[in-house]
C-alpha cells in the first residue's frame, strides 16, 4: 500500500492577521442628544448626523458647508481648531475633508465635526472669511493634497517650497526615502533620460545656499503677503550682530 503524503496547505492564502491586533474597532454611531438647539437652528441640509467617540459628525453636501459653517458660527461656533483631508482617491476618486469646531462661550456644548467629501479636481468654498486659522490650515491642505480652496486670500505653499511639484500627502507620492525622491522632480518634469544632464537633487539638509528656494536653504524671502491686523513680518535682518557679554 503506497501512503500518500496529505496536500501542503497554501501559504498565500492563509490569514496573517488577527482582529485584535491588526483591524481598527468600528466606533459605534450614537443618537445625536445633547444638540437639539442648534439642530432646530440649522436650515441647511444635513445629510447625516450622529455621535462618534465623543464627537458628534454633521455629514454635508460640499456646495452646502460655507452655509452650514456661517451658521455654526453664528451659534458661538467660531473656533476653528483643525480642518484637514484624507485621500480616498483609489477607493472612491474622491477626498474626505473634516472641520473641527469649538464653542468656548458655551460650556456645556461638545466639540462638532463636520465632514463632506469632494471628487478629485474639485473646488471647495475657503472659510478664511469666517475662521481665521482656515487661513493656514487650509493652505497646509492645497500643499499637501492640492485641493483648491476658492476665495482664500493667498492660496501658496506654506510647508514645501513654493516650486516644489506634487503634494506630499497623497497615498500616490512616492514613499521611497530620499534616495528615490532625488529623482523625482527630474523625472516628472522632463523624464528619466535627463539624468545625466540635470543630475539630481540636492538634499542635504546642512547645506544653507542663500539663493536657493528649491531645497529647504532659503533664508532670505520675499513678503508678498500680510495678514490683517498681525505684526509685520521680518524683512531682513544683520547678519554680523553680536552678543553682548553677560555681566
């Protein structure tokens, strides 16, 4: 009798993962109690409402969240302590922004979270005018993801230089360490077969060139935009200025 050896389980197949250990938990969504005033307040549309970790999440149509947030504000919502996005692009060719608001005139209100979703190439409404922390946030976002925000008073680059191209946030930016990144501009705008020529991109940190903005060396810049009612920013400054000797 000739004994067969049993089938070799496939390893491709089997389950490297536990629940506890590798899956997020799913917050339940709770009633959303406690916000019946401004509830009753609100006239614009919500799409979806309800209360998370402690959080309650108003859901709103993008073209409706400059009047959702002028009423909120209205409310004694007038803090604005984060916004940002996530990119679901390969998952539904679409953003995830949120908005974090606070009452501090009210203080048995609970923080609000105000989330909406926009598809790849669309515009949204700037709230600079109502929070001025949008102001930032809302430009950190342009540079990370590169979502337009219509009507911000200066829509720039804050974190990576001004010629920097593409946004460092999206799961599509390569991750592969400075190394790979050296290339990357080069290779984006004119190809890999000008290499040799162009050669690639200085990123030494300990490298300070005055002249340069391309490399996170500039020290020196020009004002081209002021907030209201803010101190000035530096201009110039002396560069041969010394200590006095401490007595």
């Amino acid at each position: 009798m000739i004994r067969q050896n049993p089938p070799k389980a496939n390893v491709q197949k089997s389950v490297y993962y536990t629940h506890r250990f590798d899956v997020a938990p799913i917050s339940p969504k709770l009633p959303l109690n406690g916000f019946d005033s401004e509830m009753k307040a609100i006239h614009t549309p919500i799409a979806e409402s309800y209360i998370e970790n402690d959080l309650a999440t108003l859901w709103i149509e993008s073209t409706h969240l400059f009047a959702l947030m002028s009423e909120l504000h209205a409310l004694g919502y007038n803090i604005l302590t984060e916004m940002s996005a996530i990119d679901k692009l390969e998952e539904s060719n679409e953003f995830e922004l949120f908005y974090l608001l606070l009452n501090l005139e009210d203080t048995s209100s609970k923080r609000l979270k105000i989330k909406t979703k926009i598809k790849k190439g669309q515009q949204i409404s700037s709230l600079a005018s109502l929070f001025k922390s949008a102001n930032w946030s809302e430009r950190e976002c342009y540079d990370m993801f590169g979502i337009i925000f219509n009507g911000h008073p200066c829509l720039q680059r804050l974190l990576m230089p001004k010629d920097w191209v593409g946004h460092p946030l999206l799961k599509s930016y390569p991750l592969k360490g400075d190394e790979y990144a050296a290339w990357y501009e080069v290779d984006k705008i004119f190809g890999k077969e000008y290499r040799d020529i162009i050669g690639p991109e200085q990123r030494d940190s300990a490298r300070i060139d005055r002249e340069n903005d391309k490399d996170f060396g500039a020290i020196d810049f020009n004002l081209t935009y002021q907030e209201n009612n803010t101190p000035p920013l530096i201009k110039s400054f002396k560069h041969s200025t010394k200590l006095k000797a401490r007595r």
